[in-house]
C-alpha cells in the first residue's frame, strides 16, 4: 500500500481537505418526527382516558389508517416488526424450510430461525437487489413450505414471479415489507400481495411509531390468527382459545404514528428532492451507481444506496472511512450478508457458493443519508466528497 501513488483523492489531498466536515453527524435513519403539538394532543387523550395498551382507541384509528394506506382489509398493528413476522410466521402455519434473501436485515431470517424453521437462503438479482426467481426456484425441496421474501430498499420484490412459483409449488408467500410502506408494485400498494405483509415502524424508518409494526393482509383467516397470537390467544375477557405471545402496540405508539400520517407526503417530498440531488450531484463519477426508484410506482425513497465498483479507483471502504471522517455516516448495508453471521455461518459455511450476487453487492454498497436532518447542500457537500475520493483532484480548478 505505501508504495502505491497517491492520487488526488486520497483523504490527504488538498481536494479532499478543503471539503468542510458537517458540524453535526449525519446519520442513516434519523428518525422523522411529526408535529409535536399534534402528539401532544393525541397524548393528553390518552392520559384523560388512562387507557395505554389493549387495543386501545388510538390502536384501532391506526390500524383502520395503515389498513386504508396499505389498500388492505386487515391491519394488526404490532409492538415491532420482528414480532409480525413472527406471529405472521406462526399465523401462516410455516415449517420445515422457508427461502428468504441472505441480502436483508437480519431480523428476516432470524424470526423463522427463532422459532425452528430453516431458512435457506436464495440469491439476489444484482440490479434490484431483490431475490432473483431463479435462485429460489433452485433452492425449493421437500421440506420447504413458504417464500418470506423483502421488498428491499423500498423497491418491490418480483411479485407476480414469486406468486407463481408459491402456486405452483403449493408454497406459502410472506413478505416482509419492513422497508415498503407507502410503496406501490405495478399501482398497487405493497401491503395485499402473498398471503401477508410485514411492515416496520422502527425509529430508523421512513415512517414510525418509535418501536412498532403492523401485520396487513386481505385474509380474515391470517388476520384472525394474528389478533389472537399478539394477545395471548385471548378471544374476550376469561376466554383463552390459543397459544399466543405478547406483540400488542401501545397508545403511545400509535399516538406516534397517527402523528406522522400526517407528515407522511412531506417526508416522501423531502426524500424525492434528496433523491434527484443525489441523482444530480452523483451523475458522471465513475463505478458509483446510485440504485434507482421507478417513478412510475409510489416509492418512499428513503434509502440512498450507490454501489461502488471496480472502476472507482478508492475502495468501498476506504470511502465508507473518509465520509465517516467528515461526520457523514454512511453505512455498508447488508453486510456481509446473513449467511456470513452467526448462527447461519456455522450451521453452513458454504452457504456463500450459492450466493454470488448477494456477495458482490453487499461487498459494493453503501447507504447515504437522507430524510428531514438533510437538504440539498448537504447531498451536494456529500456527493462532492465521494467526487474526489473516487476521482482525484478534478474538483480544484
Ligand atoms: C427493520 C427491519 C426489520 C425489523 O423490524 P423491527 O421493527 O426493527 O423489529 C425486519 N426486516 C427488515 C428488512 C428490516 O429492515
């Protein structure tokens, strides 16, 4: 390394020095926070009332909002998205073994492992990032029952695909579309596609309740189930008829939430505006491809992500460090892919043979911040940063 020239756009160039660092860190996933006197509000009810969990009045105003949003029947909200996809993976009867993406939060394949299913996993598509048909068609045996696929980034996986290949194989189709809500797929709105979809309402997403999640789904057989999981089987009071956990959402959370429905257009609007600086500011760098939206669809835009190639001559790394330096924290989202922790590593150490794609982009991606903390000047100091990392000195004159 040391004897290798230092071009322009090493950290110690003048280039790179002369960019100002942000005074404060910029994060992945601040959360977007809606009116406070709004919640406020919401909150004094709830205080008034003394009501706080159990299906509570703000809990049934939200579900019926989500419900409508998300174009659904049903909605059960939930305490996070990890415990939907838990009780969605309980409620669907799922066993044996279920193909997910390795390319995805950890949380996917943790809740089938959690609870004793196998996920075996399936390779990604390298230009959506979504699971690839083909992959999973290859990866079905006699033991699998389901396809928990994500809609990751917010982009729709291939629906009608992998609807078809659950049909024929007699398989059933979960999503987790922790990072889809306010999406649409071909003009229908993520929520009613497979059997059951699993949104997130984490601090860190698009759109949040500070810890919380919902279960939607055109199924009243599902929908059903779901209530009585997240409510320890109760049917009414002194009537328990099933096994259950406890996922209730409490009224604070959807105070939270009913809150940023109503911000939720301006928040898409900021990140629409950061989406098309990014697009502007990033055009012409060399092995960074900023991943795309199809505005054709409703997207919620919240995750920036360029992948970085061989053609950029500074690493993903090496540029993750430096914006890191300049308080931009970016991040190398899904890496290094599920299959490579713990306990999927042990259980099979191979698993990456089958996994190429998923390799080369968790190897190459990064997430740039976005949302409310962040404006155009900062996508522009931001994009000019990775300019001169990747490019040398061409800034200067
Ligand atoms: C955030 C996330 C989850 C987990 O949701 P929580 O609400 O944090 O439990 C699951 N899957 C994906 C893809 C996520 O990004």
């Amino acid at each position: 390394m040391e004897s290798e020239p230092r071009t322009g756009g090493t950290p110690s160039s003048d280039a790179w020095l002369s960019i100002p660092a942000f005074e404060s860190p910029l994060h992945v996933g601040q959360p977007n926070i809606g009116d406070r006197a709004v919640f406020d509000s919401y909150v004094d009810q709830m205080f008034e009332r003394r009501w706080l969990s159990n299906d509570g009045p703000l809990v049934k105003e939200f579900e019926e909002r989500i419900a409508e949003r998300a174009g659904v029947k049903h909605c059960v909200a939930v305490s996070n998205g990890t415990a939907g996809l838990d009780i969605a993976i309980r409620a669907l009867g799922l066993s044996g073994e279920v193909i997910v993406p390795s390319y995805t939060f950890v949380a996917t394949a943790h809740a089938l492992h959690w609870q004793g299913i196998t996920p075996v996993f399936a390779d990604i598509d390298p230009r959506t990032h979504n699971l690839d048909p083909e992959s999973v068609r290859a990866a079905i045996t006699p033991r699998t029952t389901g396809i928990l696929a994500v809609h990751l980034w917010g982009r729709p996986a291939p629906v009608a695909e992998l609807q078809r290949i659950a049909d024929e194989h007699g398989l059933q189709l979960l999503f987790d579309a922790a990072h889809a809500f306010a999406v649409s797929a071909s003009g229908t709105p993520i929520g009613g596609f497979g059997r059951a979809e699993v949104f997130s309402f984490h601090a860190t997403k698009f759109f949040n309740t500070f810890e919380g999640g919902a279960i939607v789904t055109d199924d009243d057989e599902v929908a059903e189930q779901a209530r009585l999981m997240r409510n320890f089987g109760f049917a009414g009071a002194d009537n328990v008829i099933s096994a259950g956990s406890n996922a209730k959402m409490t009224e604070v959370a959807a105070a939270m939430g009913l809150t940023n429905l109503q911000s939720i257009d301006a928040v898409i609007d900021t990140n629409r505006r950061n989406y098309h600086a990014y697009q502007r500011f990033l055009a012409g760098i060399p092995g960074v491809r900023l991943t795309t939206f199809d505005e054709a669809e409703s997207n919620n835009f919240q995750y920036i992500t360029i992948e970085v190639d061989d053609a950029a001559s500074t690493s993903r790394d090496d540029i993750v460090a430096a914006l890191t330096s300049k308080n931009v924290l970016a991040r190398k989202y899904f890496w290094p892919g599920i299959h490579r922790m713990e306990p999927y590593r042990t259980i099979d150490p191979d698993a990456g043979a089958a996994l190429p794609s998923t390799e080369l982009v968790a190897g190459r991606l990064i997430v740039l911040p976005t949302g409310s903390a962040v404006d155009e000047s900062a996508v522009q100091r931001i994009a000019d940063m990775i300019r001169v990392l990747v490019v040398g000195d061409e800034l200067e004159g």
